[in-house]
C-alpha cells in the first residue's frame, strides 16, 4: 500500500480540513506531519462548525485512527483544550488518536520567544500566529527541544533547564513577561497527555501500509510557506510540501501515492510577505466578505487576490501534485468575469517562471467569462454551467494536472467529485 498525500498549493487555509474529513471514508488511517497549533482546519457538517489545530481532520469519521506525527510540534495545553472540547461534544478521541513520541513539544517560552523575535523585527514581522512555532523547530533543529518522549523519563529537570536557556534568552532581549498562568495550563496538559497512546508513529505507519492499510497524510500551512520554497523569509518553520509527509512520518518516498493538491479558485494570505496578485480594492473586499476570509482562529482579515497561476506551476512542481482540488469557486459564483494571473512581469520583461524573488514582480492577467450561477446547491458535474467547465479546462490546461473535486461550499455535502481520472 501507499500514502496518499493531501497539501495546501498556496499560503495556507485552501480548505485541507474540510477536504481531509470527506476523504476520510475512503482510508483506515488520517495523519498529520508538520506544523501544529498555527494550523486552523475548518470542517462543517449536520450543522456543526469544527475548527482543529493539532488533531488530525480525520477525526470525526467513525473510529479511524489519527495519528500526529514526529514532524508536528505540540502544545500540550492547547492540545488538551482542543481535546477536551473534542470528547464534550461527543468525539471521543483517546483510542484512536496516536501521537508520535518524536513530536516536539512548545514549551510556554517557546511563545514568548516567538512574541520576542517579532517584536524585534518591528516592521519586517512575518506576522506570525504567535504559537512558538518558529522557536520550537529552531530548538528540535538546534538539538536542544524537548519530545513528547520525554515526559515519560525526568521531565521535570529536562523542562527546567530547556526553560532555563529560554530566559536567559529572553534577558538579553531585555523582553517582559509572565508565563505563571500559561505554565500551570501547560503542565495540566502534560498530564493530560500521558493518558494518551504515546507511539513510534513511524513504525506504526510503516506496520500499517505492511498490513494492507490505506493512509492519508493532512498538510498543514501550505507550500508557498514552506520553509524552503516559500516566500522566505515570510514563511512558517517546516516543510510543507509532500517531502516534509516522509520526514514527518518515517516514510520513503516510494511509499508516496497520490499528491493531492488544493486551491482555492482565488489566493489568500495572512500575515505579512509578498503577495504578487493581492487586489486593494473593491473586489478584493468583496472576496472576502463573500469567502469569509477571516483567520479560522485568530479572526485576522485574510488578505485577497486573484488566483496564481504561476505560484501554483511551481507548487504543483515541488510537491509532484498529481490531482488537483478546486475550492470556494462559489465566491466567484456571482461575477461578471473572473482573472487568472498567467505569467509575471519582471523588471518589464514577461516570465512564466516562479522567481527567486516575488517582491516586486507584476501579474499579467488573463480574463475569463464568469458562470453567473448559483453552484452551491450543485451536486454532480452534469450540472456545471458550460462557462465553469471552460474555467476549469483552462486551469487544466495551464496547471498540467487534473481538478478531480470542486468544493461549492463549507459543508461536507458541498463536494462535487470529477470523473477524471
Ligand atoms: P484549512 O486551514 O486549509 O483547513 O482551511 P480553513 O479552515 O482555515 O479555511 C477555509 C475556510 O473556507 C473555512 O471557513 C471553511 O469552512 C471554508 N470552506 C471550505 N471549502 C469551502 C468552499 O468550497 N466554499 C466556501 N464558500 N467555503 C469553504
Ligand atoms: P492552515 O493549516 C495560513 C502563516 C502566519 C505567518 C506565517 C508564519 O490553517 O492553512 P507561524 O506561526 O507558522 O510561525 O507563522 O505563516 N501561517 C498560516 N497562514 N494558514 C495556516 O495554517 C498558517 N500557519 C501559519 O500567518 O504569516
Ligand atoms: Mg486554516
């Protein structure tokens, strides 16, 4: 057996948690490998709104397993927030929720530290979620981080000297702050996640696919803000292309299946960086207002633009997408016209190219006629008005790669799957 992968193509929130839980029917097995609380996965269904950070999207389809892997990095008080709201609602998730003991744990100074970096940066802040992100692969990199693993053997002297290192830190940025309140919650979530299946999640997927078991592994963040591909230094501190599913998980590459690639049928970004097809004007409000492009957390005003065709060439590149999934064409529902930027312009000459550099680039557009119909309620390609089909053969064309589902709404029920193969 293999891995099928499913990832963002562009600066995140494409719509992973809503597209993970409908295709979770078809898998034994849901798993998360990079990231960790800066993720908000948005899934809708009987009426009932989810946002998750840390847990798999596989959550809520019968009793699979999910499993977050060795790549993710875990906040154990937020985790047992998130846990616990799970299981109160009436989601139990302890035996069937894995976690790796290779998971790097967020310590409480981790997010001062987070909060210390930006405020130092001043105007060049990438405008991060302020979860300790970047601080916590630093330190897994560095090798001085604390695993999951390590509560189970003399935690108490390994946290005090990771915490002590922190505040040395933090003194010499000469940075105010009070963690007392933040670091009872977080040793309570330390409890809370001995209660759990601490694992070797590498062995456990790799025993999994040996036993005829199908997997799909969830993203998080997307490609233009991987670590190394993205719009560095705008970027988060993982990889969040399909190699970071191997390093995530324990996988070789060969064990990789499909790559399924999504996007939304416009761009969206939050927080600071390059963003070459960013609309200031009335359009790029009324994108919003219509897609709702607030954080799923933080509530922060998604920036919005037309959709990049060039970005999504080079993601579909690095990631080796191999069927591509179109989300909130519905926002589009009620335009006259609708743009794709094709090409950009660099210092006055035209490249289709993504560049090292996307600061200063110009978008060349091209305009396509709008469907001009209310596709929510749709439920079968058969009903796609002629002008959408042409829109998507267009993408077709332009990405080299199938669109295999339309999402025409937030709600699970809101799938169209194509008979493409
Ligand atoms: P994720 O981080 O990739 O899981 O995406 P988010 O949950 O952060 O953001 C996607 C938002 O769009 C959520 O509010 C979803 O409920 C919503 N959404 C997902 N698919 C669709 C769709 O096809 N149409 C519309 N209108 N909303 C959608
Ligand atoms: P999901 O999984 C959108 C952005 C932040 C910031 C940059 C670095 O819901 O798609 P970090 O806290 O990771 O150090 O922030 O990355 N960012 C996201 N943007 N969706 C996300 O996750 C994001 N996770 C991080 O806004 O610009
Ligand atoms: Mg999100």
């Amino acid at each position: 057996m293999k891995v099928d992968v499913l990832l963002g193509l562009q600066w995140g929130d494409e719509g992973k948690g809503k597209v993970v839980d409908v295709l979770t029917p078809h898998y034994d097995v849901v798993a998360r490998f990079q990231g960790g609380p800066n993720a908000g996965h948005t899934l809708e269904f009987e009426g009932q709104k989810y946002v998750l950070r840390s847990i798999p999207s596989g959550i809520f389809q019968g009793d699979k397993i999910n499993i977050i892997g060795n790549g993710v990095v875990l906040d154990p008080a937020l985790f047992k927030a998130e846990a616990e709201a799970l299981e109160a609602s009436g989601h139990p998730l302890k035996e069937r929720l894995h976690i790796s003991r290779k998971a790097h744990l967020i310590l409480p100074t981790h997010r001062v530290l987070d909060a210390a970096y930006e405020a130092a940066k001043g105007d060049a802040k990438v405008g991060t979620t302020g979860k300790g992100i970047g601080p916590t692969y630093t330190d897994k990199v560095s090798r001085n981080g604390l695993r999951v693993g390590d509560i189970l053997h003399d935690f108490d002297r390994k946290y005090a000297a990771a915490k002590a290192r922190h505040e040395k830190i933090l003194k010499s940025l000469d940075y105010e702050y009070d963690i007392t309140e933040m670091e009872k919650q977080w040793m309570e979530g330390i409890e809370y996640l001995r209660q759990f299946h601490l694992v070797d999640s590498e062995h456990e997927v790799n025993n999994l696919l040996k036993a005829g078991k199908s997997i799909l592994c969830e993203g998080a963040q997307g490609t233009m803000l991987d670590v190394d591909f993205g719009s560095y230094p705008f970027v988060t501190s993982s990889n969040t292309i399909c190699a970071g599913a191997c390093t995530g998980l324990g996988l070789g590459p060969n064990k990789i299946g499909d790559v399924y690639g999504i996007m939304k049928a416009y761009c969206t970004r939050v927080g600071a960086g390059p963003f070459p097809t960013e609309l200031f004007d009335e359009t790029g409000k009324t994108i919003r207002d219509l897609g709702h492009e607030y954080g799923a957390v933080t509530g922060r005003e998604r920036r919005c633009g037309w959709v990049d065709l060039v970005a999504l060439r080079y993601a579909i590149m690095v990631n080796g997408v191999t069927k591509l999934i179109l989300m909130k064409s519905d926002v589009l529902d009620g335009f006259d016209t609708v743009k794709a930027c094709v090409a950009y312009k660099v210092n006055g000459e035209e490249v289709d190219y993504f560049p090292y550099d996307i600061t200063d680039v110009e978008p060349v557009y091209v305009e396509l006629p709008g469907w001009k119909t209310d596709m929510t309620r749709m439920t079968s390609e058969d009903e796609f008005p002629e002008e959408f089909n042409a829109y998507l053969s267009f993408l077709e064309e332009e990405l080299e790669t199938p669109i295999k589902i339309v999402s025409v709404g937030p709600d699970r029920e809101q799938t169209i799957e194509r008979y493409v193969d």
